[in-house]
C-alpha cells in the first residue's frame, strides 16, 4: 500500500472545490493499480462543426493522472478551456468528411471507494458556495416534484448518508436496468413511473431524490473498470459529512477502480461531446484496461 502522491487536498478543477479528507482513513485497505482508459469517436461531417469534447480527466479524490493524448485524423488545431464545473473542454472546428477522435488517459485508481454510514447532514447554511447548485432542480432533475417518493423511501433512515444509501439501494432494487428504453430527453420524472433505463437515467433520479430531501448531489460522468459491458458509465455524488461520497444504483456494492471525467448538475452539463453543426457520430469504442505498475 502506498500513499497517494495528491495527498493534502483534490485539486482544484473537477469539482472538487474546498472538499479536504483523511488520508489514512482513505488509505486503510485500499490497493492501487493502473489503468489505460480510452475511447474512439467516428463522425461526419457534410460541413464544417464546431465541436467541444469533454474527453480529458484531472487528477482528483481516486485517481492520479499519469499521462494522456489526443490524437485527430484528419490532424486540426484545438484549444482547451476549464468550465464552471472544473471539467477540461477541448474546443476545435470538425472538417467536412469522416472525422476521428482517440483519447487515451493513464491513470493511478484505488479498488475501493469511500463509504461513511452515518455521515452526517449539512445544513444548508453550512454548505461551501460551490455545492450549493448541487441543490436545485435541473433540466433532467425534477427535485421539485419527487418530495414524495423521496420521502417514503427514506422513510425511518436517519439524515444523510444512511438515507442516499437507502435511494441507491432502492434504484438498484425497483428499476430495471435496460438498453432503449430511454432518450436523450427523459428525466427523472419520467424514470420515476416507468422503472426501466439506462445508467443515466438511474442517475437523474438518484439526484433528485437527494435533493429533494436537501442532500446535494451532482452526476459524474467516466470510466469503470470491468464494466459489462463495457461503455462510458455514470454515476452520483452526494454531500455529506463535509464531503462528497460516490453512490452508483448499477452495481450490487461499492466499486472503485473509477475514472472521472467530467462532473455536473445532470446530463447537459456533462455531453462527452456537444456539436454545433451538421455533425454525426458514427461509431464510438470504449475500453479500459488494466497496466502492470
């Protein structure tokens, strides 16, 4: 076992704004490896897009960023800005014709990841600023209107983290986890009545039933090793205790070895890939694999 080498705070960017933790806590039995995550996008173009891909992690919490590329075929010219939330955005201008993407990113990740039964709630006024968005309603995360469900799921779990591990359980147990049965358009409402998604839908309704109980909580957006099969996967961040926790409604028990990329209130702020102009993906490949150390 060894120490993480980002050892006094996450940095900055990714989202992980004023959040601190304990470093042997974290520690205790955790075990490292490395991993090669990547993907390949093919698109189309019957003219010039503008294109702005979010394909590059930041070291963080997990995981230690050891190197990363980009390649483009046909090569153009990119630049690359930090948003609102942290994230790393590449910014370029898509040539008519077949356009390609590959990305490739080494990365240091622990196999577990941080649980706290009993953690504690934080109250509002004792939030950071920057977690206070992770609050409100959004586009995909009706918080407003699943008060109800929220309630009754949690019901007799004390505050905080015992209650969104309760709404992670429950989303594991009462939704059905299916391909095509959602779109880039249903919310949380909607998966709140029909029961059946897609790892995005389980997130936006994981979200907004925590927030409707006042626990804020983001979407993340990345890699997970081992997943089957395998794609780009989502999962939710609480608050709690003075911290963010992860909770993914997909898997049975807590899982590490996770690459973040990109983090956000839904899923309109985490697109992997957002065009501007008469532009079609074609085909995308995900994989993530283990390196020796």
């Amino acid at each position: 076992m060894k120490p993480w080498r980002n050892s006094q705070k996450a940095q900055s960017g990714v989202g992980f704004h004023s959040v601190s933790f304990n470093l042997l806590s974290y520690c205790r039995l955790a075990t490292y490896m490395q991993l090669e995550a990547g993907c390949q996008l093919l698109f189309e173009a019957t003219a010039p897009s503008p294109l702005i891909l979010m394909l590059r992690p930041r070291t963080g919490l997990s995981q230690q960023i050891i190197s990363s590329e980009f390649k483009f075929e046909p090569d153009v010219s990119w630049a690359e800005y930090t948003d609102s939330y942290g994230n790393l955005c590449q910014r370029l201008l898509v040539p008519e014709g077949s356009f390609g993407v590959t990305t490739r990113t080494t990365v240091e990740t622990s196999d577990l990841i941080d649980t706290q039964p009993g953690a504690a709630f934080v109250p509002v006024q004792n939030l950071p600023d920057y977690v206070v968005q992770f609050l409100l309603p959004s586009r995909y995360c009706q918080s407003d209107l699943l008060g109800s469900l929220a309630n009754e799921i949690v019901a007799g779990i004390d505050p905080a983290y015992d209650q969104v591990e309760a709404i992670r359980n429950w989303l594991y147990t009462h939704l059905d986890y299916h391909y095509d049965t959602s779109n880039a358009s249903t919310s949380a409402v909607d998966t709140a009545q029909s029961r059946v998604g897609v790892c995005r839908d389980f997130v936006h309704l994981g979200i907004a039933l925590c927030r409707s109980l006042t626990i804020p909580a983001r979407m993340v957006v990345g890699y997970l090793y081992q997943l089957e099969p395998m794609d780009l996967h989502a999962w939710f961040e609480a608050y709690v205790g003075d911290r963010w926790y992860t909770f993914d409604a997909t898997q049975s028990e807590p899982r590490g070895n996770r690459v973040a990329i990109a983090y956000g209130r839904d899923a309109a702020d985490v697109a992997l890939a957002t065009q501007f102009g008469p532009l079609t993906l074609t085909e995308m490949k995900v994989w993530v694999e283990a390196m020796p150390l």
